[in-house]
C-alpha cells in the first residue's frame, strides 16, 4: 500500500510492534497467534485432515466476501448476499434433483443446473444494481428488501415445489462433487475459489475498471468529474457480487448435497464482518481481495478452534464477538497509528 | 407563481401528491385489505396493529437517534434477549417497579459499552455493534442455558392490562415516542444530534461535544431496545434461544421506511412510529386476508421497496420543482 509504504520510509527508527500493527498483515499474524494458542490447547487442530477441512469450509465464505469487497470498495454494501445464496440454491438444486428435476429431460442437467445458479446470482445482482444506480435509492435499504424478498422467494419456492417443503435432494453425484470432490488431496472447490480470487485481484489491481471502483468509492464526484462512468461501475459491482453469490452457492450446494432455502441464512455477518476485519473500510475506497482473504482465513480459523474446543452455542458467540472487537480494536488503533506516521 | 400561469395548479397537485406519498401508499394499502377482508377495517384490529407494533415501534425510535447522527445499532437484538434472561431467571421475585428499571439499566448499560468502544476506541458503529450482537447473545445464552425463560405472572397481567381503555403495550409506545419527539423537536440536544447527524466536523468547530452526542444516543438506544424487549416479552410469555434475534432488520426497515436517512441529519420519530405501523398493518392485512405464510416477506419486502423507491424518486422530483425560478419567463 503506498501511503503507508512512504510513511514507514520517512520514519525508519519505528520498533517492530509498531511496523505490525500498521502493516497490510496484521490480521494474518492474529490468525496466526490464535492457531498456536489453540495448538496448545487442542493438538487436533494442527493435523493435515482438519488444516484441510477448514481450507474446504471456507472457500465458499471466500467467494462470497470477495463479492462483497467489489460492492464495499464503491461505498455500497450488499446485504442480499445470504439471500442469493438461498435462492440459486433451491432453484439451481430444482433443474437438476433426481425427484423430477426440470432441467432432466434436456439431458445436461448439471450445466443447466449452474447456470441457473450463476443466472439467479446475476440476477439479484443486477436488480440491486439497476435500483441504486439507476433508481438512486441507498444501497443499505435496497439489499435489505431484497435480501428478505429473496430469502422469502426462496422459503416459497421450496415450499411449492417439494414433498417435505424443507428442501431439494437427490442431486446428481457428479454436481456433488464440485462441492466436496478432491484431486489428489486438494479439494475442487478450492480450485474454483482460487480463480475466482485471481481474476477478482487481477480486476482490482490492474485493470481500469479497479481503478474506477476505487476512484468511486473515495469520492463519486470526483470520479464522475473526471470521466469515471459512476452508475455503470457500481452496477458491475453489485452483478459481480451477485455473480460470486451464485459460485458460492454452488461449492455450498456442492457441500451440503442439497439445495436449501437456509442456506446461508446466519452469516450475513461473517460475510461483511470478514471483510471489514481483514482492512475493507465500510466507507469505501479502500480493499483488496487478499485483506478478505485474510479476514476470511481468520473468521474460519476462530471458528474452528471454538469447534474443536468443544464449546456450547453460549461461549462460541461470545468468543467469536470478542474476538472481532478486538480486531476492530486493533484496526483501530492502527488507523491512528498511520495517520501519526 | 401566480394564478395566471397554466402550469401552476398541476404542479401544486403533483407537488401535494409527492410530499404526502407515504400517506397516500398507507391508504391505498387500507383500502385493498378492506376491501378483502371485513374484519380489518375496524377499530378492534387496529388497536391490535398497534400493540403488535409497539415493540419494534419504541425501538426504532432508539434506532432513529442513531441514525439521526450517522451511526447504526446491530446489536438490539442481543440487548433485548440479555433483558429477557436476566429478567426471567434472576429477577422474578421482585416486584415489576423494582426489576424492570434494573433491566433497563442493563440496556442502559449495554448501549454505553457499544458508546464507548465507538467513541473512545474509535472502532466503527458497525463492527462494534456487529461484535457485540455476538458477545451479548452469548452471555445471555450462557446465563439460560439455551432454555426457554419464563416470567412472572404479574410480567404476563402487566402485558393483557389497561389503563384509560388504553393497552399498556400503546401507554409505553406512546410515552416514549412523546419523550423521544420532544426531546429531538424542542431541546438543544435535539438540535444537537441533527448538527453532529448533518456535519461532525462543522458541529464540532461550532463547540458542541460531538462525543458526548454520540455516547449518549447509543445509550438512547440500548434503553429503547430493554423497553422494547419488556413491551414483547410480555406479550410472549416465555422468551427462547432466538427471542430477539435479527430484529435489527425490522426496526432498521421501519426507521428508514419513516424517512430516516441512513446519513445521519434528517429524519424523525414521527415518520419512524408511521414506518412501524405501516410494517405491522401490511403483516396484520396478511394474516386477515388468510394470505400463505410464506408469501408475508416476499409482500412485505416489496411494500418497503416501494415505500423508501418513492421516498428517494419524490426526494430528488421534489428539489427540482421546489427549485426557485428565477428566469423571467416572456409572454
């Protein structure tokens, strides 16, 4: 990052805490930190097979919280995103269930099956795109409505179109395996999330279109004066996180091995919250796709640890705000700490 | 603007139109539940309307303190359940003058944790509030166990009781929207919280204590978020795991749908009340007209949608006809 860059070279006599607290990894460090602490008191987390479990459990988080860092760097926020996880779930899982699945007659019912994924994905998000851009309404509310609309649709849908009413089952195996299937150890949604992370930091970091994000999210008057197609920029940042809730809803699908209207339901706040602690300001301007990396990496970490500890519902919600607070502290205290330097 | 020009009556209509269009939108939705069911329209229903709003009414009134400066308070929610818990596991002995001002020190308390991590540490309203969703709810579940809390039968009379014909549930939704009201329309520190709500900076240089404002509407709101909890749990009865959980969507909806900007600066309680009830009429018209349970979000959803679409649209139509012309028009 060149402003602190330039800071750390104008001050070199700073001590090595300081140097920490104000780099980019920080909250790599604290994960970090938590993993030994935890090493010590639950040897079970460092073996191979749980390393793994919690790469796997947390690629589909990954994707989705890249999405929303393309919508918090224009000083958005997409709060549709567990609701589009719900409903390309239950309509993706309804082309391609073996109980009379819409799509089995076309023969390829996997690929309708995904693009009817991706379709609802970029649907939602165009929506929330047309009505903050082109209907100037702010995007807390719009994704706020739509989120219920879509996490209502989705209860609905599966309610109409099942037996149970709980959710699609019976998915076919290949599907499945996106989800949980591994090539030689490594998962295949690992794979997916790697390409989606590489094409997001690519489109950030070095391309025009990055830039105009950024340029929006630090000052959209700025950005229009100076040629920056402002509407059109922030509507391809709602489709592209609308996009990347239509691939984590897949790996998630993929997962579970069935499509549900829950899905995703309680981690609106691990989707944003991963973001925010791994440095992407809420107010715009400011992210990369590596800091949500981070963030994401140390959300799964807690939670694993909390997992393994062996703890009741109480002490994980407890610890897990603890642990964000003081991220959010820390961030905090770094903020100022850069602003002096 | 003179009688002569042509213009002038149509643009007054459409103007009359476009400022009372949440109204308009309230009666158009009346009408169409009247019309489908003979037991909506009727003062028995809306009485209910109101005590079933009452709840997330008096706590999207705290909400809209908070909005009103800028910030945003996720963690009411968890304050309403620590309320509940405390409540029923600890203090069911004592008489109702006695623990329900304790519990609303809790919220009191609660919301001065948030205040001061928000204001001395500096840490972001949202992540703050964000963590302490997680902490509060943890504590209480610790304290319940994960069990369902029950109360005191005096807590159960006290939510069925009236007072003047008046329901409790609208003695405490009224008493705390005219405290609320006249302290925003009538005081200094009302002013203060728009001036802090439409430019720290400038609020600040002007010498008012832009921290103390801030702490205080947190606190504002954690007491608004206990009186809420008191006001359902004594319409519930016994309080689960989830009592609480994600009500800061419906009490921030409301608060926006009354046309409080999310900005900070503008807004009130007065609209705040009015986006309350129109949430709990829509859901009430519902259950009257025997709509499937699972269409209720999906309807709701696109009522606020509309609502805060016309607010925005009427918002930005109404600056450009409100526009003084100053252009001699030729004959």
């Amino acid at each position: 990052m060149a402003p602190s860059g330039a800071a750390e070279l104008a001050r070199p006599r700073r001590s090595l805490a300081v140097r920490l607290l104000v780099s980019e990894y920080l909250v790599l460090a604290l994960t970090a930190v938590y993993f030994v602490v935890m090493w010590l008191l639950v040897p079970a987390i460092a073996t191979a097979d749980t390393l793994l479990d919690i790469l796997a459990a947390m690629m589909p988080l990954l994707v989705v919280s890249i999405g929303q860092t393309f919508v918090l760097i224009v000083a958005g926020i997409d709060l549709a995103a567990p609701s589009i996880l719900a409903a390309a779930s239950v309509v993706g899982a309804s082309m391609m269930t073996g109980e009379g699945g819409f799509a089995l007659f076309t023969g390829v019912p996997i690929l309708v099956g995904i693009i009817a994924f991706l379709g609802m994905g970029l649907f939602i998000g165009l929506l929330n795109g047309i009505c903050t851009t082109r209907l100037n309404m702010p995007p807390f509310i719009v994704t706020l409505s739509t989120m219920m609309f879509f996490s209502g649709f989705a209860l609905f849908y599966t309610s109409a179109l099942t037996d149970d009413g709980s959710s699609f089952g019976d998915l076919p195996s290949a599907f499945v395996a996106i989800g949980q299937g591994t090539v030689h150890g490594v998962p295949y949604s690992l794979g997916v999330a790697a390409v989606v992370m590489l094409v997001a930091h690519v489109t950030l970091s070095r391309t025009v279109f990055g830039q105009w994000l950024y340029a929006i999210g630090r000052n959209p008057r700025a950005a229009a004066i100076s040629g920056v197609p402002v509407k059109r920029a922030v509507m391809w940042a709602f489709i592209i996180s609308g996009l990347c809730g239509g691939v984590a809803s897949i790996l998630y699908t993929g997962r579970l091995e069935t499509g549900t209207p829950v899905l995703g339901q309680r981690i609106l706040l691990d989707i944003v919250g991963a973001a925010v602690i791994g440095g992407v300001s809420l107010f715009g301007g400011k992210g990369r796709v590596t800091w949500t990396l981070y963030g994401v990496l140390f959300l799964s970490v807690v939670d694993k640890g909390l997992q393994l500890l062996g703890l009741d519902l109480a002490s994980v919600f407890a610890i897990k705000g603890l642990v964000i607070l003081c991220a959010a502290v820390l961030d905090a205290v770094r903020h100022r700490l850069m602003l002096r330097g | 603007m003179s009688a002569r020009d042509p213009g002038s009556r149509g643009r007054h209509t459409t103007l009359f139109l476009l400022r009372n269009a949440p109204v308009l939108l309230f009666i158009v939705l009346l009408a169409a539940f009247g019309m489908m069911s003979g037991r909506f329209l009727t003062v028995t229903n809306f009485v209910n309307i109101f005590i079933q709003a009452a709840h997330i009414g008096i706590i999207a009134i705290g909400m809209t303190f908070v909005l009103l400066i800028g910030g945003i308070d996720l963690s009411i929610g968890a304050n309403m359940y620590i309320v509940a818990a405390v409540l029923g596991l600890y203090l069911k002995d004592l008489p109702l003058v006695v623990s329900f001002p304790l519990v609303t020190l809790i919220g009191l308390a609660f919301g001065a944790v948030n205040a001061w991590f928000i204001t001395r540490l500096r840490v972001a309203a949202f992540i703050t509030t964000l963590s302490t969703l997680f902490v509060g709810r943890g504590i209480a579940l610790y304290f319940s166990g994960n069990k369902m809390v029950g109360f005191s039968p005096e807590v159960l009379s006290l939510g069925r009781a009236s007072y003047l014909g008046v329901p409790s549930a609208i003695w405490a939704f009224a008493i705390v929207f005219i405290v609320a009201f006249v302290t925003l329309s009538q005081t200094t520190f009302g002013r203060q919280i728009y001036a802090v709500g439409a430019d720290a900076d400038a609020a600040g240089k002007a010498g008012i204590n832009v921290r103390r404002i801030v702490f205080s509407v947190y606190c504002i709101a954690g007491v608004c978020a206990a009186i809420g909890g008191l006001v359902s749990l004594s319409q519930v009865a016994v309080a689960s795991s989830t009592f609480g959980f994600q009500k800061e969507f419906p009490v921030i909806a409301a608060t926006v749908l009354g046309g409080t900007s999310l900005f900070g600066g503008r807004g009130g309680v007065l609209g705040t009340v009015f986006g309350a009830v129109l949430i709990q009429t829509v859901e009430n018209g519902l259950v009257m007209t025997d709509a499937d349970p699972y269409l209720y979000p999906l309807v709701i959803s696109v009522i606020i949608f509309i609502a805060v679409f016309v607010d925005s649209t009427r918002t930005s139509i109404l600056e450009r006809l409100e526009r003084r012309q100053i252009r001699v028009e030729r004959a």
